[in-house]
C-alpha cells in the first residue's frame, strides 16, 4: 500500500478511542461528584461534607460506604456505556462509508449496476475504494473489447464466408462443363486446372477463416504481404477473369494501360479476395447484354483498377453489402483506397492501390 495512506485509519481509530476515552472519564467525575452531592443532602440533611467521617454516626458510614460504593459502580457502567456510544457515533461515517462500500460491490456482483463507488477522505477506506473503481474501469473496459472483439470475429466469419462462395460457385460451374460432356479433351484439362486453383483459393479462405476464429481479428497479416510486379500480375488476374466472365455469357472488354513495370505491396490473396468479390456482383447484377469493362492504368501516385458494367433491371438477387464493406477493408489494408458509384443503371468501382518505389 503507498506510504501516503498508511496507519492513517488506524490513527483516526485511536483518536476516537482516546477522545471518547477523555469524555467518559469526564462524564464519570461528574456523575460521580454530582450522585456524592445529591446522597449527602439526602442522608445528612446537609451540603458538601469535606470527611464524613467526622459527621456521620458508625451505624449510618457503613450505610454511607456501601451507597457510595453502589453509586460508583453505577457510574462506571454509564461511563462505559457513554464510551462505546461516543466511539461509534465517531465511526458512524467511517462505518456508513464502509456499509456504502459493501452495497455498491454487491450490486456490481449481482451485475445489477456499474456504478463506481465516491471517493470520500484521504485514508484507507478512500484508497480502497480508489482500487476498487479502477480494478471496475478495467474490467468493464476488458468487457467492452470483448464484446467488441466477438462482433467483429462474427462480422469476419461472415465476410470470409460470403468470399468463399464465389471460388466455390466456379468450381461447381467448370465441373459442370466437364460433366456435359460438351468439351475437348484441352478444355477439359483446361478447366480441371481452373477448378484445382479456384480450390486452392478456397482452402487458403477456409485456412484464414480458421486462423481469425484462432487468433487475430485483422484483415490482413502483414507478414504475407509482398512486393509485386503489377503488371504482370494484374494481367495474369484479368486474363482469368475474361475467360471466366466470357465462360458465364458476358461480354469482357479489358483495358490494360500499364505498360512498364510498377510495383504495389499486397497479399495476392487477399487481391483475389477483391477480385472474386467484385466478379460475384456481376454475376448477381450485371446485364449481359452490355459490356463488362476493367481497366487498369497509373494515376497520380497509384496503380488505378476500375470496373464497370450495366445493372441488369429485373435481377432478383438480394444484397447484403458485405461484398464491398470486404473490398474497402481489404483495399485499406493495403494502404489504398475505393470509389464506388452507382445509379440505376450503372455500376462503377474504383480501385486505388499505392505504387512502391524500388
């Protein structure tokens, strides 16, 4: 316990048992002294007698003895009483403090309130109740990140499990091809690959799914991330989202305006996470009929990456938004940044990832 606080409730106890002490003995002398008075008027018919012995009959001073005797035994009980009383009408407000203390943690423990106890003198009581709050704050503030930590872990669990669905839509779509029978042994091969890396992607998701139910609650490990080529990678990336779009029934226009190597610092598997995101809302929502345009360029200090595509007007695919609060968390991560515009008609995203100077 700090120094400051020490033996300072022990010496307000002595000085209430030496101050209540002092009045009893007080009290006691002049109860005493005033029952003397009162039995000498009685007994003598006469004030104050210096030595009764010089006045009184044998016969009445062995009377006069025992009634002093009596009188002083009487006094001490109500001197004794006086002290206990005086003592603990000192303590009342230590004791009233302590009572206060003890119904608060009561309620604290029943969970019927957070309410923290008043700080009141300077002494040990004070100094207990100061820990208490604190001990409560840090609790309650544990609690809070608790509850916290536990929404965002159920908010991840469904964002992951909302981006495996896409890979997984692939691949039951290519096996689908397969199982037709309507393909040469080159597409076939060709889509059994397509199919094994779509599955690939699912097991790293389901892989993350697990670690983020384990351990941390962010999006991204920044131990995963590297330096990349963006080039190389973002045409390797819109190469396979052309042929699978094209595959689905729509019309793919690539624009790819990045032509020297430009690096950007990412998780690619993160990126696909982006990419299959975006790829699922225009299977949901994107009119067929119209082209689906992707284009990459630089853009001030950034590696630019939109995409845009017609709203198909009678899609009854239902919305959760969770596909773009993924893609801004990812893209954030990242350091980056996203535009979204949308009207009735018209979708467009846009993607702004920072380039990494070598």
């Amino acid at each position: 316990m700090n120094n400051k606080f020490t033996s300072k409730l022990g010496l307000k106890l002595l000085g209430c048992i030496a101050l209540s002490l002092i009045i009893s003995v007080f009290c006691y002398y002049i109860l005493f002294y005033a029952s003397l008075i009162f039995a000498e008027k009685v007994i003598a018919g006469f004030h104050y007698i210096p030595d009764p012995q010089y006045v009184l009959k044998p016969s009445l001073l062995v009377k006069y003895q025992l009634f002093i005797n009596r009188i002083r035994i009487i006094c001490i009980i109500a001197s004794f009483i006086l002290f206990i009383f005086s003592f603990l009408l000192m303590l009342d407000s230590k004791l009233q403090y302590i009572r206060e203390i003890s119904e608060i943690l009561s309620l604290i423990q029943s969970g019927k309130s957070s309410e923290r106890i008043p700080l009141k003198g300077n002494d040990e009581l004070n100094f207990l109740a100061e820990n208490i709050n604190t001990m409560m704050d840090r609790i309650s503030e544990h609690r809070n990140k608790e509850e916290m930590l536990q929404t965002q872990n159920k908010q991840i669990i469904m964002e992951l499990a909302h981006d495996i669905r896409t890979p997984l839509t692939s691949v039951m779509s290519y096996i689908e091809f397969i199982k037709k029978g309507n393909c040469t042994e080159e597409q076939e091969q060709q889509y059994l690959d397509i199919a094994y890396n779509k599955s690939e992607q699912i097991k790293q998701l389901t892989d993350k799914l697990f670690e983020k139910c384990k351990d941390d609650l962010n999006y991204s490990d920044s131990s995963n991330f590297e330096i990349v080529d963006s080039k190389v990678l973002l045409l390797q990336i819109l190469f396979d989202v052309q042929e699978y779009l094209s595959e689905n029934g729509y019309n793919v226009d690539i624009k790819n305006n990045i032509t020297s190597p430009t690096y950007i610092k990412i998780d690619i598997s993160e990126l696909n996470r982006v990419i299959d995101n975006l790829i699922s809302n225009i299977l949901k929502y994107a009119d067929k009929n119209d082209k689906i345009i992707w284009e990459t360029k630089i853009q001030d200090n950034f590696i630019l990456i939109s995409q845009k595509n017609t709203i198909y007007k009678y899609s009854n695919a239902e919305t959760s938004g969770i596909g773009l609060k993924n893609i801004k968390s990812i893209i954030e991560s990242f350091a980056g940044k996203i535009s979204v515009k949308k009207t009735e008609d018209l979708f467009l995203i846009e993607i702004f990832l920072p380039i990494q100077k070598i």
